[in-house]
C-alpha cells in the first residue's frame, strides 16, 4: 500500500507536467476547501491522511490540490523526528513537487493562488533551520538547510500579479516526461538491498539498478557502471538532469552510477544503489565524498 501511494503521488506530478492545456474553472469542491480549512487549522497529520486517501480517487486525477497539500503538510510533519523517520520518501516527494509547479501554466496558477500557505510554510521552515543552528545539529543542517532555502527563494519569486491571458507555459517535452516516469519507476526500489552483482528488485549493485531501471522503462544499456558511460552521450555538467546517469570514480576509471533527479541547473542530486544503504536518494553537491569523485555525466 505505502509503495502504491507513493508511485500515485509521482503519477499525479507527471500528470500536471504533461498538460499543458489549461482547464476550466471549476466550482468549489467541498474536499478541496476541507483540506484548506484543516491546513489552516495547523492540523497537518489530517491534511495529509486526507490528501493521501484523495489520490487514490480517479475523480480527482485533474486537480493538483491533493498532492499539493500532500506536499506542504509533509513539510510542516518534517520538523517531527518520529515522522521524519518513517516518510522519508515522502518529504524529497514534497520537495520534488513543490519545485515543479513553476514548470508549467496550471502550476504557476496554483502557486499564486495559494502564495500565502506558501509563504507561511517557507517561515516555518526557516525558523526550524534557525532553531536547528541554534542547537547545532549538524545532520539535519546538512540534509535540509540547502533544500529550505532552494524552497524559500522560489516561492519568494512568486509574482504579486499575474497575466493569466498573455502568460505562455514552457515547452514540457517528451523527453521530460519519460525522465519523470523512470524516476517514478526507480524511486519504488528504495530500500531495496546492494547485492554485489545484484541485477533485481532482491538486490541492485550500483550499475545492476540502473540497467534494470531502464531496461524496465523500454531502453536497454550496458551491465557494467564503465560501459555505460562509455556508450552514452557525454553532456556538460550544467546540461545534466532528471533521467541522465553520473558518473563517479577515481583516475578516470569509473566504478559508481547513479540517476539523477533534479532539474536542470538546480543541485544535483540521484538515486542509487549505495553499498552501505542500498538504492536511496543522495545529495551529490552537499557530499564530499561523491562530489570530489564525479568523472562525468551520460545521456541515453
């Protein structure tokens, strides 16, 4: 169930990419203003139990709002330590999304409709990130203090108006939809054991995951971490996003691969099988380690 709630919350995102058509208003729906009434309530475990349960209803496959407050309600439960043990998934998820409604016209509509809940959530953030300095917990400040304040200066870029007539949405491509739905499918194996030589949802060596991945998403690349890059198309690093493989190693030689998630010219950052957590999202720029080995990104 819990994986089956996850890849909906990332099909309804690839859902809102891909339609780039606007829709017509529509009457209030008494659901929709449940969850705004609630939200404003401060009672965010609600607003999210509810939200889950409205993405599993195909009534409401048009509307961004389940997953939108799905989204801004898992980033007020983040400050809770139990629940931010149990919904990791779910927190990078609320990131992911939130991130992505500048992408297009019914996102931009979305975020100047609700620019106050917004606002209101980038201050609760940052005065968790001042208390998180305040008390020196180097962890959490390493894993969201970048992520906070990648948040906060897009939502302080929400315009006061907006020409919805003579607004025109960015071009979503197909290729950026097929990128959305790969990382849809590989985010399902989090969790999932390394097994050296692993090449199956037992167990994924680095190169085993992302083989299997894509050969699973219709496109089939080399075994080895070496031969993937070698048979890719090499792009530049600020070329490089959601879907492109990277490349780590020493001396040139290549030994880890990873997919990455994020948009283009924004941190990098992938899922991958590590050998000491198995398949998982990682910051790459926020890493030491990662980031002094990158040999180079691939495009298939």
């Amino acid at each position: 169930m819990e994986k089956f709630i996850r890849i909906n919350f990332f099909l309804k995102l690839i859902f809102f990419l891909s339609f780039l058509s606007s829709f017509p208003l529509l009457a209030q729906v008494p659901s929709f203003d449940k969850l705004e009434q609630l939200y404003d309530q401060g009672r965010y475990n609600i607003v999210y139990n509810k939200a889950r349960r409205l993405l599993n209803k195909p009534e409401f496959d048009y509307s961004l709002m389940p997953s939108f407050y799905l989204s801004i309600a898992s980033l007020q439960l983040v400050q809770k330590p139990g629940w931010r043990a149990r919904n990791e998934v779910e927190i990078d998820s609320a990131f992911i999304f939130l991130d992505g409604l500048e992408l297009t016209q019914k996102g931009v509509k979305l975020r100047l409709n609700h620019v106050d809940e917004l606002l209101a959530l980038s201050s609760d953030m940052n005065d968790w990130i001042a208390e998180l300095n305040a008390e020196n917990d180097s962890y959490l400040l390493k894993k969201y203090n970048k992520k906070v304040a990648l948040l906060t200066g897009s939502i302080r870029k929400i315009p006061n108006e907006f020409p919805v007539d003579t607004w025109v949405a960015p071009e979503v491509t197909v290729q950026l939809e097929k990128a959305i739905t790969l990382i849809t499918y590989a985010q399902t194996f989090v969790g999932t054991p390394y097994v050296w030589g692993g090449r199956s949802p037992d167990g994924f060596d680095c190169s085993g995951f992302t083989s299997y991945v894509f050969m699973n998403q219709g496109k089939n690349i080399p075994r080895v971490s070496k031969d993937q890059f070698s048979n890719s198309t090499h792009i530049k690093a600020d070329e490089a996003c959601i879907g492109d493989l990277v490349f780590f190693g020493q001396n040139g030689i290549v030994s880890h691969v990873g997919i990455l998630v994020n948009e283009p010219g924004k941190p990098k950052r992938m899922i991958h099988s590590s050998s000491s957590k198995g398949v998982m999202f990682q910051d790459i720029d926020n890493s030491k380690y990662y980031s002094q080995r990158i040999i180079g990104f691939g495009r298939y």
